[in-house]
C-alpha cells in the first residue's frame, strides 16, 4: 500500500488514541488523515473497517514506539558528542562511531523499535488486503496550497536589523517593536529560532554571510489563526524589518506504494542495476577499480529507517539528529544505495560506501524541526565530495521551494557535498512554480527569477512504460535527472518477503515515487564519487558531479509519451567508458 497513505492512517490510530490531543473525533480527522482516498472512492464499509483496524493496532504501535523513543540522556549524550566530534573535527566513520557510542541503545529499546515496525508492517498488509495493493500503487499528489501547512509562518529579518536571539530563544518574544505589535495584535503564539544557535555556531566562518542569514529564519506559532493567515503575512511582509514571510509546509516522505550479486536471492529484480535503457548500470562500474563507493559517504535526510535491519548490518550507521519514526521509508532507501553484498535480501548501488550519517527532522513531541537542523547536524561529519540525500518533499515540491531550505542546501554545497533531492510528488510543473514569499518563477532555468541551489533534483519514471514520466512526478527545466519511481525491489516493509514476522528480514518489491527515485541517483552519486578520488586523486565537486549525471550524451532518455522534462537517466557505463571524469579533470571544471 502507499507509504504516505499508511502515515496518513498512522496519524488517525493516534487521533484514535488520543482524541483529547486532536479535539475531534476520528471521522472528523477523515480529509486530512486520508487525504486523497476520497479520490479513490472508498465505501463507508472500507473507511469503517479501517476506523475498527485502526483502534485494535494504534494503541500497540504507541506504546511499542514510546519504549523504543531515545532518552532525554542520550540525547544530551548524542549532543556532547556531536559538540566533540566537531572541536576534534572527526568525520565519516570516527564520527559516527563516537555519536553512536554516546546514545548507547539498549536492547529493550531495540526490541520495541522492531515490534513496532512489525505491527505497521502487519496494519499495512490488512489495509492493502482489503482495498486492492493495485489500486493504491501511484503516490499521492499534493493538492490546495494550505492542504500541508503546519500553522507555523516563516520570517527572515533584513540584514540591517540586529536582533537579540538569546531573548527570543528564552521569552518568546522580541525587541523589534514593530513586529511584536503586529504579533499581539494578531494574538499569535511565541516565536522562536528555526536553527538553534548552538547549531548556527557549527557553520565555518568562511560561510560567516550565509551562517547569518540562515540564523535570521524564525518561527511564530499561528496554529490557532488558519483564518487569519493571508492577513498576517500580509502586513508582515509590509515591516521593513521583515525580508521575507511565507506559511511553513509540512515535510513529508515522498513515497509510494511498499507493500557479486548471485547470493542475494532479490538481486534479479532490481532492474535499476542493470544496463541502459533499463538501468543506471551499477552492474558495469562495479568492475571498475572502485567502482562500488569506497571511501565515500552518505547522509540521508528522512524520519524512519531500521537499524537492525540485516542487509544493512555492516555500514558504519549512526543517528546524528532528530528522533527516528521508526518504520521502513529510509530502510529502503538505504537499501537502494547501501545494502550490503552478502548471501541475503538485495545488494546496493554502492555497497562498499565508507559510512552513513542519518539525521532526522522528526521529533517526538512538539512541532518537526526544519530540514536546517537535520543537514547542519550532519555537514560536521561529512567530508567534501560525500553525498547528501534529501528524500523529503514539501506540499508535493522539492524542499528548497522553502526559503530557509534553499539557503541550507547552498550552505551544503559551499562546503562541497553532492546534495541529491527528491523533485516530489505533486505532479506540478516546477517552470510554472511561484515563490509563496517572493512571487517569482525561481525553478525556471529560462527565466530571469531563477535561483539554483545547486542540488541534483530528481524526477520519477514508470520503468514497465518505456521509462515515461510518473503522472506523480514534478517535472520542469529545474529537474536533472530521472529514476526508477516504480517497482522498485529493495530491504524493508515486507510485501515480497515478510521475514517471517522478523523486521530485520523482510523485503519490498513496491518501493515508489522520487522517494526511490532519488536514491537512485545518489547511489551513482557514490560511485562516480569513488572512481574519482580513488583512481583520478580528486574530488569531484557539485557542480561536475550535475553535469555528469545529467549529461545527455551519457545518460538515458525519458519516454516520450508523457510530457514534462525530468532529464536523464545516468548511464555509468557511458560515463566510464567515454571518460568523462577524466575530461573534466583536464579541462579544470
């Protein structure tokens, strides 16, 4: 079933649950918690029957999530050492060793974490039972413009305003005159720092003009006015101490449907390993001398992933950031990318991929911190060259359609990591896109308002339609490259193989939308990486690293069939054999 359907239903066992928390009772909850089944014209019987499935397994997944939750000690515990790794300036492995030995998960904690994601797996397989796997395949799309607001607004101060953050982080209040009358006026809640200032002071001082722009974001809390928020961006936009004001958007998992590599008893199914037209021929490049991702790193920006998972059991992994919501979204994805070449499940694009750094935006109580946090967590532990995974989407757009996004992507890439991000699943022309605070057409390269933030984006392809875009997958001049968005079999969820009961063995033969996409190209992300540094001595930087990938003279063609530009399929083999890594070495790119 979909991934983003079973959050939606998720939501509505912990209404169920929790009605007090939510102030409705869980019909009332049906719009937002089911979003676009109404679409899928579900009977009062079906929606009935889920309602019933809902109250016998949301109280077991809550309970079951709450054991496996970390500590407030090991998150202070995880906090001091990030704090060492980045005064020592240990990355990659060190790194996440130190952070990993820091939280110290119990066995307890690991045993809930795995119940929880069996009970998911176990509600997930009754829904798609019952409503047909087939008809839920596709990803939702996103629909109104306030359909995915959290009910927070975004503002960043202009430059020439100097503002007191230790104020505001400890009242909630700020001594800009102005806006503090607006904000009474409105009668709105406190408002906050989107990136704490314990996180802005890791930003190297070389970036000093973009560190203060990203620590100018803050957050006012307007859960309670949804009437009145066009009326108070309106006038915020109006202070001249405001640079810019928009309606925040919720982050959401870009996801469709779940429901030598001879040993691994799945690596037949995965397609996208294989040759051109068909794949990215990861299968090629790993004959190449480090063609399998040595020396290189990963960062995935997401919620859920399964640390015990058995196929990802050897890649030095660790959670920098946020609070895992555990499940099997990024267990996937990682799946794609770095599931080891063993005897079991599948095998990676790039098995051999030096460490993984997961950091989270999710948390356990209060609102979801902002992407920012998550990436400025992780930019410590990385090195130049590495790959970093946004598999995340706002309101079915990439995320740097967000200002704050947008400008910690550009901080990302100033420091030289290869940023890969999902287009999402909107299904919207990005050409035709307009900025919510600005009014301007920044993803149309052809147009005088774009903005780059130099990020590979991905679009999504039905690989059994002639490689054709996905009806869900943004498209535009803004998109790079394209990817399997279908059927894509990798570890987790447990629709091919449920392990027999255990979450640490299950398999997916219907892992979808620029969610596996995007992983995709950061697998040959990876290994172009690799091939470079190892046997070229140099780093390949972001921006070689776009060019490469979306080259069309090495990469495969979309379908024709389906309209909208979601670039190329990289072809490893192409790129090796036509040497173009060497070509932009001798040409200094």
């Amino acid at each position: 079933m979909s991934h983003a359907l079973g959050l939606k239903i998720l939501w509505l066992m912990v209404a169920i649950c929790c009605p007090v928390l939510y102030g409705q009772n869980s019909q009332d909850l049906y719009p937002q918690v089911f979003g676009d089944l109404s679409a899928r014209n579900l009977s009062d019987e079906q929606l009935s029957r889920l309602t019933e499935l809902a109250k016998t397994y949301g109280p077991q997944i809550e309970a079951a999530d709450e054991a496996a939750r970390l500590t407030d000690a090991q998150r202070l515990a995880r906090e001091d050492a990030l704090r060492q790794v980045v005064a020592t300036r240990k990355k990659g492995a060190a790194a996440i060793s130190m952070i990993a030995q820091a939280i110290q998960l119990t066995d307890a904690q690991r045993q809930a974490a795995k119940l929880t994601i069996r009970l998911r797996q176990e509600f997930d397989a009754q829904v798609a039972s019952w409503l047909g796997a087939a008809a839920l395949d596709n990803p939702d799309i996103a629909v109104s413009e306030n359909a995915d607001a959290t009910g927070y607004l975004i503002i960043r101060f202009s430059d020439a305003v100097a503002i007191d953050r230790e104020r505001i982080e400890s009242t909630g209040m700020t001594d800009v005159l102005a806006l503090q009358t607006l904000l009474k006026e409105f009668a709105v809640g406190k408002i906050e720092p989107v990136v704490s200032t314990a996180l802005i002071q890791t930003i190297d001082s070389k970036h000093a003009k973009l560190a203060k722009r990203i620590a100018s974001y803050y957050r006012i809390d307007a859960r309670q006015k949804d009437e009145r928020w066009n009326t108070i961006l309106t006038q915020l936009r109006q202070l001249d101490e405001i640079d810019a004001a928009y309606l925040e958007t919720k982050l959401t998992d870009p996801c469709g449907t779940a429901v030598v590599t001879t040993d691994e008893p799945y690596a037949f199914r995965q397609g996208y390993l294989d040759a051109s037209p068909d794949g990215i021929d990861a299968r090629y490049a790993w004959q190449q001398s480090n063609g399998t991702g040595c020396e290189v790193g990963l960062t995935d920006i997401e919620t859920s992933w399964n640390l015990d998972h058995e196929d990802l059991s050897t890649v030095p992994m660790g959670l920098a950031y946020g609070d895992i919501k555990h499940g099997d979204h990024g267990t996937a994805a990682l799946g794609e990318i770095v599931a080891t070449d063993n005897s079991v499940g599948v095998v990676g694009i790039a098995p051999h991929a030096s460490y993984v750094v997961l950091s989270s935006w999710y948390k356990t109580s209060g609102p979801d911190s902002h992407i920012a946090s998550a990436v400025l967590s992780a930019l410590p532990l990385m090195y130049a060259g590495d790959v970093l995974l946004i598999v995340v989407q706002r309101s079915g757009y990439p995320v740097e359609t967000d200002d704050l996004d947008f400008d910690i992507i550009q901080l990302a890439i100033a420091e030289g990591m290869i940023v890969v991000e999902a287009a999402g699943n909107g299904g919207k022309n990005l050409d035709a896109f307009t900025h919510p605070s600005s009014g301007t057409q920044v993803l149309n390269r052809s147009g005088a308002e774009f903005q780059d933030s130099g990020a590979i984006i991905v679009g999504a392809v039905n690989p059994r339609d002639s490689n054709n875009r996905a009806a869900f997958s943004c498209y535009g001049s803004r998109v790079d490259c394209f990817a399997w968005g279908k059927f894509v079999t990798t570890s987790g969820y447990g629709d091919l193989d449920p392990g027999d009961g255990d979450p640490n063995k299950t398999y997916t033969r219907r892992y979808n939308g620029t969610s596996s996409a995007a992983p995709i190209i950061a697998g040959a992300a990876v290994i172009v990486q690799g091939l470079s540094t190892q046997n070229l001595a140099r780093v390949v930087s972001p921006d070689e690293m776009r060019l490469t990938l979306s080259n069309p003279t090495t990469g495969t063609p979309q379908g024709p069939d389906v309209t909208g530009h979601i670039g190329v399929m990289p072809d490893l083999r192409k790129i090796i054999d036509d040497r173009v890594l060497e070509s932009l070495s001798r040409h200094g790119q």
